[in-house]
C-alpha cells in the first residue's frame, strides 16, 4: 500500500469514520432498546424485525469490521504515542491544561468498553436463545434474557459504569472525529461540540433508562 | 523573594538524569524567568559548580529558543507568553519550582534544560520551496493577496517553533507545528502550486521523526505562546487526505 495512507493523520482519519459510523450505530441501538418501555413483546418483535431483515448479516459483520478497524488502528498510535514519550514529567501541568479528563483519557475508556462489549455479545447477542410465541410467530425471548440482568444488582452496577464510560468516550470522540477529518468552521465546529456532548448524554440517558426502570420499577 | 528550585540536571543524551535542589535567593519580581535562573548560574560558578544549560536567545519572545517546563506547564504558567517573557512576579515568595526540559523521544536531551530540536527544522526543510523567482522584489500589488488570507497566513507563520505543542501533548504530537508551517504557505497564492507535495512530504518526516499521532486534545494550542490554533491541524488534516488520494 502506498506509504501516504499509512501515516498518522490519515490513520486518525479512519479512526474518526470508523468512530462516527459507530457513533450513529449506538444511537440507533439505543433507540431500539426504547421498546423496552412499550411492553417485552414490542421489544422482542423489535428484536426479531431486526434480525430477519434481509442482509442483516452483511450488516452485522460489517459492523463487526468497523469496530476491529476502529480498535486495531487505535492501538497502533497508541503504541506510537507512548514510544513518542519514553519518559514523562515529574509535575503533571496545572494552570494551561486545557484538556479534558475525557479527551486525555480516550484510550482507557475504549478498552473498558471493549469488555463491557465482549460481555454484552456473550450474554445477550451469542447468549442462551429461548423463544416465546408473539401474535403466532416463534421469536427470540430477549426481553427474558436481560430482565435477569437488569434485576442482578451487580451486572446492572457494571452495565451502568459501562454505559457511563461511553457517553464519556462519544462526549470527546464526536466532535474529535470532525477535527481528524479536518473539518473545522468558526460558527459550526463550537455547534459540532455542543452537539457531541448533547449527543452523548442522550444515548447515555437513554441506555441508563432501560437498566434502572427494569431495576427499580418492572415488576413481572 | 525566595524560591525553592528543583531543577533537571543530565550530562547528555545517554547519561542518566536527576533533579537536582537549589536556591534562588533575593529574586526581585521584576526579573524574567530567564534572569532569574542567570542570578542561579552566577551563584553556582562563584561556587565552582556547573551551572544549569538552558537554551536562549533573542529574550523577547520571538526565537523560539527558550524552552522548559516550569511545574508542568511548558514555558510556565502564563498565558501565550514564552519563559524568557515571563516574569518572577508570577510567582510568590517560597514557591517551589520544578523545572524540567521538553520530553518527547524526537526532542533527546543535549545537557540538563537543552533539547536538540532539530527534527523541527528537518520537517521545514521537508517542506521544500515555493514558486518564488528570485531577483528583484516583486512589485507589491502584482500578486493580490485577499487581507482575510493574509491575516490567517500571518497567524500561522507566528510560529515560532519552540517545541511547547510537543511539550505539552500527551502524545508528543508535532501536528500543531508542523500544520502551522503547512497552513501559512497554503493560504496565499505563492505558497499554492507546491501545496500537496510539501503537505505529504511535511507529514511524512513528522512521522519519520517519531512524533506522536494528534489526539485533538487541545493541550497544545493552550500552551503556544503564539496561539495557533486548532483550527490549524483541522486544515492540515483536510490538505493530507485530499493529497493523499489525488496524488497517490
């Protein structure tokens, strides 16, 4: 491959699209889940339209690509930026540091989230598959899969601090994968901030909505 | 008034190096940070130690030579000034100052405070020239030059090279510098025809170098005592890909 793709602003690049493309995939996610509200069974008929559209394994597995892209790359500079500072400062700055908590630690999120993720596919997405009959088709019981999860008060401690560090990490990675494909206006790139973090804490709201409704309220 | 320093001491690139503990006694507030650390050196040459290296030159803020980090804050803890413009009365009588050189794997230490910022110049030289016939001065109004653009070539070539961006980046990251001194050549017309060459070229030894990758973090232009802003390495970025895919 030609040696320009390989250097660091267009690997940031790809980051950035790969993070947006993903960006739009929780949001969607997230609003999905809102079925949960309805009733189980809206949520669970949700689940199986989902499953049994047409290329929906294209989909996933393209997904499933955009995420690998999204990490492998990621470690890469991670790996390059700690070499490009063998040796740190003894003070960390003060007055200057205009860095967020949120932007200097993205590469820590990330592989937390990265767990959070492995478990989620484990227990629900490759998790044990029983079904109920809706309306006389046979679907996925999904709702019966998370409700014991949501009611444990442990997993949903951990599925919260996950969804926490999320919103943490899109709070940053939003408005940042604009600036790495070089998009910068002097009216729209504080609006594109502004929109990142109101973005966040929507999926972030909205994810945390389903777990603490479940824990507290649902009563089967 | 009296300071407490803790100042970073190396014999060279390979030695191993160590904060060494130190006096400033009677600093009058007047003084920049650099007389300071003068007064510091007369005071260990009277005593036949070794005095602190430290790299300066012009004292006015516009070389670019000074260069160390005071309690973590590159150039120390003023706003978009550089360490020989700042001034001891920024600080209080007692303080303690830790003071330490630029740290980046790109930057290798020559001797206590001084770094061998030379990687700098070797992205500049890079970047390579631009259409300019040489001779006389070209007549002024022969190449019109829009004063929006003008300006922002002006901001970005404030650049002074000092190495703070790299300094305070997480990352070690040179893209604040070196999208400074891609940015201000692209913005007006002379600085055009070689655009996509110098991005590329400019990029690919700032890589070669070992700098860090830009995490969009800011740290940078908060630092820079000229401050460039960020706006700068969005427009870098959008030039190397748009180079990248058209001349690839």
């Amino acid at each position: 491959m030609n040696q320009v793709f390989c250097r660091t602003p267009f690997l940031k690049q790809l980051v950035g699209l790969a993070g947006l493309a993903l960006s739009g995939f929780v949001l969607s996610h997230m609003l999905g889940n809102l079925y949960l509200f309805k009733s189980p069974e809206a949520y669970n008929l949700y689940g199986h339209k989902l499953m049994s559209l047409p290329g929906f394994i294209i989909i996933e597995w393209g997904l499933f690509a955009v995420f690998l892209l999204h990490i492998f790359l990621t470690i890469y500079l991670v790996i390059q930026n700690k070499k490009a500072r063998p040796k740190g400062y003894a003070v960390s700055p003060k007055k200057k540091a205009k860095a967020s908590l949120a932007s200097k630690s993205m590469q820590y999120q990330g592989v937390l989230i990265l767990f959070f993720l492995i478990w989620h596919l484990i227990t629900l997405r490759y998790g044990s598959y029983n079904t109920v009959m809706i309306d006389g088709k046979e679907v996925r019981d999904l709702f019966g899969l998370i409700l014991p999860i949501f009611k444990n008060p442990i997993l949903m401690s951990f599925y919260v601090i996950s969804i926490l560090l999320l919103g943490t990490h899109l709070s940053h990675g939003f408005s940042s994968s604009f600036q790495s494909l070089g998009f910068y206006h002097e009216k729209y790139t504080p609006l594109i901030k502004k929109l990142g973090v109101v973005y966040a804490w929507v999926v972030t709201l909205g994810f945390l909505s389903q777990p603490l409704y479940i824990y507290f309220f649902y009563k089967a | 008034m009296n300071l407490k320093l803790k100042v970073w001491k190396q014999e060279g690139p390979d030695t191993k190096g160590y904060f060494k503990n130190l006096e400033a006694k009677e600093v009058s507030p007047d003084m920049s940070f650099l007389e300071m650390l003068d007064v510091v050196n007369q005071d260990l040459i009277k005593k036949g130690d070794e005095p602190i290296a430290f790299d300066h030159d012009c004292r006015e803020g516009i070389c670019g030579s000074c260069s160390m980090v005071v309690n973590g804050d590159p150039h120390g803890p003023e706003k978009a000034v550089t360490v020989c413009q700042l001034h001891m009365r920024k600080f209080k009588d007692g303080d303690s100052l830790v003071i330490e050189p630029w740290r980046a794997k790109a930057f290798p230490i020559v001797k206590d405070l001084i770094t061998d910022r030379s990687a700098f110049d070797r992205i500049i030289q890079a970047g390579g020239y631009i259409s300019v016939n040489t001779g006389n001065a070209p007549e002024a109004n022969s190449i019109p030059v829009p004063k929006v653009k003008a300006d922002a070539a002006f901001q970005d070539a404030t650049c002074i090279g000092c190495g703070a961006c790299v300094a305070a980046c997480k990352n070690a990251s040179a893209m604040l510098f070196t999208a400074a001194k891609i940015s201000h050549l692209e913005a007006l017309p002379q600085g055009k025809v070689e655009s996509q060459t110098r991005v590329l070229n400019m990029i690919g030894q700032m890589d070669k170098e070992k700098f860090g990758a830009c995490t969009n973090t800011g740290a940078c232009s908060a630092v820079c005592p000229k401050e460039i802003s960020l706006k700068t390495i969005a427009k870098a970025n959008s030039l190397f890909r748009k180079a990248a895919i058209q001349k690839s």
